[in-house]
C-alpha cells in the first residue's frame, strides 16, 4: 500500500537529508526525511502562509502549529515570537521525530511536540492556529480538522489555512462558515488563498485604527 506523508507510522527506508534557507530574516537549518511533507525545501503554499501570518497583528498566547510536518512553521513563528507558548502535531511519528530535531537545530526551546491524529492528543484552547490542510488526505480528513480546530480556538482565537483554489479554497471557505467561524480572505497568490477564521473576526485594518 502506498504511504504518504498522513501516514502515522511510515515504514520507508530513510534517506536523510539536510539543508539551510533563510527566510523573514531568519536563518534556519531543517533535517527531513522520506514520507514527509515537502521534504527538500519549504514549498510555497507554507512561505506564502507564514508572510501572510507575519504580516497581522502579533501572535500571542497559545500557538498551535497543526500538522506541524518536519517543522517550518512552528520554528518560523516561535523564532520571530519567542514569548508564546508553541504547541506542534502531527500524525506521522517521523514527522515529529524530525519537528523535534529541527527545534534543537535551531536552538528553540520551551516547545511541545505531540504526535496526534488531528487534535485527539492535543488539549486546551488556543489564541492561533496554524494549518496547511493534507489536501491529498481527502475532504473528510481535512474537514474534520477544520471542525476540531474550530473547537479549540478561544472566544478571539485565530485559525490561519492556506489551500489552492483548484484544491478547493472556496469550498473549504464555505464549511469554515458552515461551523459558525467568520472567514476572511487575506491574500491570493499564484492560486493559494490563506484564509482566517474566528468566532468574533475582525480585519486587521479594524485592530490597527
């Protein structure tokens, strides 16, 4: 049976590999493996996502980094927001192997490392969440993360996705208002949308007058 990087517990022979970017002003170093997500280099739906992050108000409070994969994302956000208590899932047990891996690499601390299906493992409520859907999963996998994700976020939490619009952005748009959430679309670039969604939105324009 083929595996994928959604796989819990994948049984590919390893094939280290070892690279260095620096992104936001950042220089970072990442371990990765095979049956993980985009494994030679931070794919473009995950960069455009995190300057989209980077550009709104600062996080603060409770991060969760779901479907955190080798790491970026979490290690990307606990670099440039040190204070905030960072929160990172993910199903595949190489995947978190590594996430831990990247986190001592690039001298983070003070993060935890869960390996979760969806937010089964994972407790609390959270200030942000963060999530570049498993789109090859399917609509059921990621809707219900979508659903999960909802529920854990606070009274004025934060729920960032970034998805392609042939991949179904305007779909996922409309459950995340199916579950009651407000949607706003904060930017579109080369077919990606990143998307947030909350119990009480409101546009970072709104926050900043």
């Amino acid at each position: 049976m083929t595996q994928h990087y959604f796989t819990p517990e994948p049984d590919a022979a390893h094939e280290i590999s070892s690279w260095q970017t620096r992104f936001a002003g950042l220089d970072l170093t990442f371990e990765t493996d095979r049956q993980v997500f985009s494994r030679l280099a931070l794919d473009y739906g995950t960069r455009y996502l995190l300057e989209t992050i980077l550009e709104q108000p600062p996080l603060y409070g409770r991060i969760l980094d779901l479907g955190c994969g080798y790491g970026p994302v979490g290690i990307v956000l606990k670099r440039r927001y040190p204070h905030v208590e960072m929160i990172m899932s993910d199903v595949n047990h190489r995947a978190v192997a590594l996430a831990r891996r990247n986190l001592r690499l690039n001298h983070i601390q003070y993060v935890d490392v869960i390996q979760s299906d969806g937010l089964t493992s994972v407790s609390g409520r959270f200030d942000t969440i963060v999530l570049n859907p498993p789109i090859r999963a399917g609509k059921v996998v990621v809707y219900r993360l979508f659903a999960e994700a909802a529920a854990a976020l606070t009274d004025t939490g934060r729920f960032y996705i970034v998805i392609q619009k042939k991949q179904g952005a305007p779909s996922a748009e409309k459950a995340l208002m199916d579950l009651g959430l407000t949607v706003e679309r904060l930017g579109r670039s080369a077919g990606y949308w990143v998307l947030c969604a909350g119990k009480n939105q409101h546009t970072a324009a709104e926050e900043n007058q």
